[in-house]
C-alpha cells in the first residue's frame, strides 16, 4: 500500500511481490481515501448537459454495453 501511495505502479508492486498474474497483486492493494480524493479531484465536471451529450454520442457503443448490464442485473 505504501509503494502504491509513494506513486509506484502495480507492475512494479508485483514484480516485488512475486506473484504472476496482476489480478493477484491487486488483491492485496487497495487505495484509501486520501488516493480516492486525489483520483476524483483530477476530473473535471462537464460545464454544460451538451458537452455530456457530445460524450454520450462518442461513446454510444458503451452506453449501449451498460444498458444491457442494468436489463440483465436490475429487475
């Protein structure tokens, strides 16, 4: 977790540690709070809904992927 918050990227964590798939290592690395906040505090919102609308155009495939996630999963 240290290496993670000192900026080390998780190939370089799971060199270290050994294991050969980095699922693994990601098992034992979670980020906290503080990593969390950091994470979201480099987004930036969308100023207008048409900005999000030029988005949601661009990414159409993947809206249409999740649509079937929330069919399957949500009844």
């Amino acid at each position: 977790m240290h290496l993670l918050q000192a900026g080390v990227d998780l190939a370089t964590i799971q060199t270290w540690l050994g294991p050969v798939d980095i699922s693994t290592t990601h098992d034992y690395v979670e980020i906290d709070r503080k990593m969390k906040r950091k994470a979201l505090s480099s987004c930036s919102p969308m100023s207008t809904s048409e900005e999000l609308r030029k988005v949601v155009a661009r990414h159409d495939d993947v809206i249409a992927w999740l649509k079937t996630m929330q069919d399957r999963f949500i009844m």
